[in-house]
C-alpha cells in the first residue's frame, strides 16, 4: 500500500483522537517538533527501525524527540505496535497540513539578507494575513548571497524581489540577446 496513503489515514485518525480528546493544539506542537528534530537527526527513523531496540526504547525516543504529551504518547505507541515507525515524518506532516487547514493557517517564509527584527517581522505578518485573511506563521530565513530585497515562499506561491533574482533575470535577458546576434 502506498506510504502517502497510510500516513494520511494515520494523521487524520490522530486529528480526530486529537479533536475528541481537545488536544489538537499539543499534539500540532508535538508535531512540529518530531518533524524538526527528524530534519535534524535524518538517522532518527532509521533508528527507530531497528529491531534490537524494545518497545519502551522506542516509545520513550519518540516521545523525547516530540517533547510529548500523553495524547501524542499514545499516539506513538500505537505506531509501534503496529510497525508503521517509518511513516513518523509523513504523518507529522499530514498532521501539520490538516491543522493548518481547518484552523486557517498559512505558513510562509521571507528569506532576507540579514535577519528581520521582530517589529518587521510582525508587521509583515500581519500584512499577509490581512491578504490571505488567515492567520500566519511566519519564519525568517537570512541568505546573504539574496544581496537585498526579500523571497516570499507560502503554500506553492513564490515571489522573488531579491537582487539576486533581478540580477540572475537581466544575465538570462543577456545571454538570451547575445545569442540572437551571433
């Protein structure tokens, strides 16, 4: 069976025991942490994997991975029983996505030059869910070879007014022309 599929029907199964049990907030956090600690530890899933480790081992490995709650607890023993360790990601993911969706919540990025500070940070998110009458989860990224200006990333939206991008945009505009003549 196809591994998006299954993660799917987990993640809305845990948005439900979630909703019932009103701790969809606590285990979204957890969330977040068990896919930013599995982007972190790429051997975190492999780990899990592995059949010496007990079950305890890997409860409790998860659990501090997420920084759990007891929802998420017995979230993840269920994943254990049930041999689907491999699909943690995928289902923090698919979790994330049915959170932000019936919560309306939009996470978007600005990458910047230098990093924002925190009243620009907040005006520019309060700018965004203004537009996208939602509200905004807003991360900074600072890339110094951006130069200057901002990239904006939100859903699949991307909007590059960097002086990178116009600089990369007029070289192409060249190269386009130059080869015209010869």
């Amino acid at each position: 069976m196809n591994s998006g599929i299954v993660s799917m029907r987990y993640a809305r199964a845990l948005f439900a025991y979630a909703a019932k049990h009103k701790a969809e907030d606590a285990i979204y956090a957890n969330m977040l942490q068990l896919s930013a600690t599995v982007e972190q530890v790429r051997t975190l899933i492999l780990t899990l994997q592995n059949p010496l480790l007990s079950f305890s081992e890997k409860l409790d490995l998860i659990c501090s991975a997420a920084n759990a709650c007891r929802e998420f607890r017995n979230f993840a023993s269920l994943i254990i029983r049930h041999g689907r360790e491999e699909l943690l990601d995928y289902i923090a993911h698919g979790y994330i996505a049915l959170y932000r969706k019936q919560k309306n919540i939009v996470a978007a990025r600005i990458t910047t030059a230098v990093p924002l500070n925190d009243a620009m940070r907040d005006k520019i998110a309060k700018s965004i869910a203004r537009a996208r009458n939602a509200t905004v989860e807003l991360e900074n990224v600072a890339d110094s070879t951006i130069i200057g200006g901002f990239i904006y990333d939100a859903d699949s939206v991307r909007y590059d007014a960097s002086i990178k991008g116009k600089l990369q945009k007029i070289e192409k505009q060249m190269i386009k022309r130059n080869r015209r003549l010869i």
